[in-house]
C-alpha cells in the first residue's frame, strides 16, 4: 500500500429526490435510526437505490478514492438495517434509553429473543457494487458495543452476552461478504470512545468474535458519534485507552477521528501496529478543509506512525453534510493526499 491512500469511512449524503430528511433530535420524538423517509416505495424504490449507488460510486470515483463504498444509499441508518432485518429485535413497539454515555435519549429497538440470522442481509448489495466500479471496495457493519448501546436488551440480561450474540451473526454475516472477495469488512464501534472501560473489559474480544476466519482486511470505526443541533458532542480523552486496547486486537486497521475533535495526532503511537484511517474531514460543516491544512494534519500523524500505515479518510460517514459538501470533501481530500505524499 503506498502512502497515504485515501478511503472512505462508509455513509455518503442521499439525494432529495430518494430521500427526505428529517431532524433527528426535534424535541418531539428521538427514534434512533429513523432519519426521514424514502420518497418511494416497491421497486421504483429499488430501481432509485440502484441509480444513488451508482451517484455514490461516481463521486467518489471522480474524486480519485483509492478505497469506496456504496455510500450506504440502501440503508435508513448504518445500524438500524441490520437489526431491522435480524430475528431477535422488535420496532414495532420502541424503548426510551439514553444513549451514548447518556449525551442523548432515544427510542430505541429492543432486543425480545435470541439474535439469529436467518438469511444474508448485504451479500446483493455487495455484488452490485462491485459490478458498478473496478475499485476495491468497503462494507460496513455495526459492532457489538454499539448495537448493545442502540438497544434495549429485554432478553439476554446482560450486554457482554448481547454483544458477543451480535458478534456471531456478524461474523456469519461477514464470512460470506468475505467469500465475495470484498476489499474491506470494517465494524462501526463510535460508541467505543464513550465506554473506554467496557472496551476494555469485553469490547475488544467482542470485536474479535466478529473478525474471526476473515481473509478480507478487517478495520473498526471510532469517532465521537454524529454532530446533532441542539446536542453536546463531548470530546472525552477516552483514545489513550481505547488505542492501547485496540493494539491488542485481532482487526488489522482502525479508523479515527481527529479533525472534528482536534485530538493530538501524537496518540498513534500507541497503536504502532495498526493501519489508521486517519480522520481529516469533519462531517459537521459544510465548508470543505483545505487540502494544505489536510497534508499538514496527515503529515503530523506520519510522525507517530510510517505514511504507509496512515491512510487519509472522513471522521465519520459524510451523509450529515449536502452531496455538494461531501464531493469538495473529498476531492480536497484527495488531493491533500497528493500533496502530503509529495512531501515526504
């Protein structure tokens, strides 16, 4: 892998015209994982899906990512697709909880019985991007923790039980993403850097259960969770502990936040076995970093780790910002790569 490859972490914005956005925190009802609404349905619905990967793919092509997605253009939330369609969670009738180490309260799915995957859930989606782009490409998935966090547990009684129950229908869901030869099978943990202890304790051999027999490289998503109106957004010094924790793990890479919470690039060294998606684009606004502030943030992380191990990537997934921000984004972004690579 040369220096400074570029990625993506995984969402990109849905146009309007398949999409209409809501605001999650509205003060009237916090449903986790119900964003807006498709402006379609049955297989005009599908027939649009297919055309926003395709934009997705595009933009991200046109940018010059050397590593894409599918921009999650088929899923409401990262997370509530996957459980929606896993036995074992009912959201039909929801269950108020704070989440997030209590920053926010939400209606959450509850857990009700076993977690069982009874059939794929992205194996299509997968085949169709990758008949869409000659690019290696990524899939993501939602880890234990986090899973754990965005429910209500009414049956396992305790969330390691719950989170290692997530893991294996993960790890069966991703063993056969892997048997496609996808590029990259990256977990989303953002709750990792709110419960530095619990990852300590059982998310990390959670995270593991999730990776285990995967020939696919594996990678793992941190951040400080969405930027919402009217909600704080901690930034807790959590990344001493998670990344020591993270260095003992079996996943080969580890995507971070570092632009929206202006964290010391210095903390990589605690990791100095690990891949980093370093984060030098904040999905909060939509002004687009410059590409020379983004080479001198990628060239402060080459100091705690070799410019092979740091590849440049978003914080977060950029469906927050307009599909105009997230393509100046990444297209800096890009060319921020060029110019830290020139540089070294």
């Amino acid at each position: 892998m040369e220096a400074f490859t570029t990625t993506v972490v995984g969402s990109m914005p849905k146009a309007p015209w398949l999409y209409q956005v809501t605001t999650l925190n509205d003060g009237k009802r916090d449903h986790h994982g119900a964003g807006g609404n498709w402006r379609l349905e049955g297989e005009a619905l599908a027939q649009a899906q297919d055309d926003a990967v395709r934009v997705a793919v595009h933009d991200q092509e046109r940018a010059g990512v050397d590593i894409i997605s599918d921009g999650e253009q088929r899923r409401k939330s990262y997370l509530t697709h996957l459980t929606m369609n896993m036995e074992g969670f009912d959201y039909g009738q929801l269950a108020e909880k704070w989440i997030r180490d209590g920053r926010r309260k939400a209606q959450v799915g509850r857990c009700v019985g076993p977690i069982v995957r009874s059939r794929p859930i992205l194996l299509d989606d997968l085949r169709f991007l990758q008949a869409e782009t000659t690019r290696p490409v990524k899939v993501t998935l939602p880890g234990p923790m986090t899973v754990v966090d965005s429910t209500h547990d009414e049956h396992y009684g305790d969330e390691r039980a719950l989170a290692f129950a997530w893991a294996d229908a993960m790890n069966a869901e991703a063993r056969e993403l892997d048997a496609l030869g996808v590029e990259v099978i990256q977990f989303d943990e953002p709750v990792f850097s709110r419960y530095p202890h619990k990852v300590v304790d059982w998310g990390v051999a959670a995270l593991d259960r999730c990776v285990d027999g995967l020939k696919a490289t594996t990678a793992v998503h941190v951040c400080y969770s969405y930027p919402m109106p009217g909600v704080p957004r901690p930034i807790v010094d959590s990344y001493p502990t998670i990344l020591a924790a993270l260095e003992q793990c079996k996943v080969q890479q580890l995507a971070l936040e570092f632009e929206g919470s202006g964290l010391d690039p210095a903390l990589l060294k605690a990791c100095p076995s690990k891949t980093v998606l370093f984060g030098c684009v904040f999905n909060g606004t939509e002004e687009a970093e410059s590409p020379k502030h983004i080479a001198e943030r990628l060239l402060a992380a080459a100091r705690a780790l070799s410019p092979e191990q740091i590849q440049a990537a978003p914080d977060c997934g950029l469906v927050t910002v307009s599909q105009a921000a997230a393509r100046a984004k990444l297209a800096n972004m890009v060319e921020g790569a060029r110019l830290a690579r020139i540089s070294i």
